[in-house]
C-alpha cells in the first residue's frame, strides 16, 4: 500500500509551482530515468495539471488557483527502493485552509483527505510571516503606537500568522 502523502498550505506559499515543477521532472523524456524518483501512477484528470504546466512552460507564472477551481491533482512516486508514495494535492485550497480555521470547522471532503493521509507537507514561507510584537522585542512607546490596530484586529477576530499555523495544526490532528 502507497503511503499517502497531503501536500496543504494556506494561498501564495508556492503549493502550485512546487507541483508543477515536480510534474515536469516527472515526466522529462530525456532525465526522468536518473531522477530517484519515478512517477508509477500518473494523475488521472490531467485539466489541472495542464493549467499550471502550460503557464509555466510560457515563462509565466502559473496564476493564482481561484478557490471554486475543485480540482485535487494525485500521482504516485516511487524511489529506488520501490518505497510509493502517493500524493495528493488540493491545489485550490489556500483559501479553503483558511477558512478551516476562521469556521472552525472541516467539512467532509477535508475530513476524508487529512485522515487518510499517513503524513502531511505543510507549505509555510517564514519570511512572510511578521513577528508577533510584544514587550520583549518592542519597546512600551512602539506597542502603544500599535494599540488602535491590536484593537481592530481583536474585534475582527483576526489571528496573528504564528497563531493561525498553531490553530491550524492543532484543527489536522
Ligand atoms: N522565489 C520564489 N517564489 C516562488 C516559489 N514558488 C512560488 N513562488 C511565487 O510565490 C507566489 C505564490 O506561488 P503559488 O505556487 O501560486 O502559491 P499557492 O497559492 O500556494 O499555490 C507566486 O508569485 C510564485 O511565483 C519559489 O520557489 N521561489
Ligand atoms: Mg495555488
């Protein structure tokens, strides 16, 4: 049995171009055979796929996957030792793992997808992450510059970035 691989991050963390170049390795006529990875089971609905590696092969970028865009791309790899691994890739899911956490809530089809899977890559880009400021990084005068905005975004129920990945994981397991 393949083990089963869940490739999620919130939106622009590179979830998209990640699987696209991977796919274009896959399948390269001319240096797949020396990859240590093979592809052994091929996506089976390629229309997603074909988006990301069209653009890409344009040099362009592959566009941001609207959120009504429901396409799951899945392949299976094997290394040399014949270990498979499937992946599974919601690649319109930014938005949607977002709001996992703002609902607190999974529905069905994300319930089926985490479970299943025995690991997941979780794609987070650290630099985009701002620094949570508090008294030991900040001095007093800069935090009450800061207190109009702290204010707004606790009336919006807004997460800071260090907080959401917390929720977020806690909400996986
Ligand atoms: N520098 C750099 N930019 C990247 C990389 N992967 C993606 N990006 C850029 O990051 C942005 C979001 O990437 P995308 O794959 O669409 O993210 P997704 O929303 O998680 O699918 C786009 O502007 C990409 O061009 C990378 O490896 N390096
Ligand atoms: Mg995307």
């Amino acid at each position: 049995m393949a083990h089963q691989l869940l490739i999620l991050g919130g939106p622009h963390v590179g979830k998209t171009h990640y699987v696209g170049q991977l796919y274009l390795r896959l399948t390269d006529k001319r240096r797949a055979a020396q990859y240590a990875l093979q592809m052994t089971v091929p996506p089976t609905d390629l229309t997603a796929i074909n988006h990301i590696i069209q653009r890409l092969r344009e040099g362009r970028s592959a566009g941001h996957t609207p959120s009504g865009f429901n396409e799951v791309i899945s392949f299976t790899v094997a290394d040399r030792q014949g270990q498979q691994v499937a992946l599974t890739f919601p690649d319109y899911a930014g938005e949607q793992v977002q709001s996992l956490v703002r609902n607190y809530l999974i529905p069905p089809r994300w319930q089926e997808m985490i479970s299943q899977a025995n690991e997941w890559l979780l794609f987070i880009r650290p630099d985009e992450i701002k620094p949570l400021e508090d008294v030991t990084n900040r001095s007093r005068s800069h935090l009450v510059e800061q207190r109009p905005r702290a204010k707004e975004a606790l009336a919006q129920g807004e997460l800071s970035a260090p907080a959401f990945y917390i929720e977020l994981l806690q909400m996986l397991r």
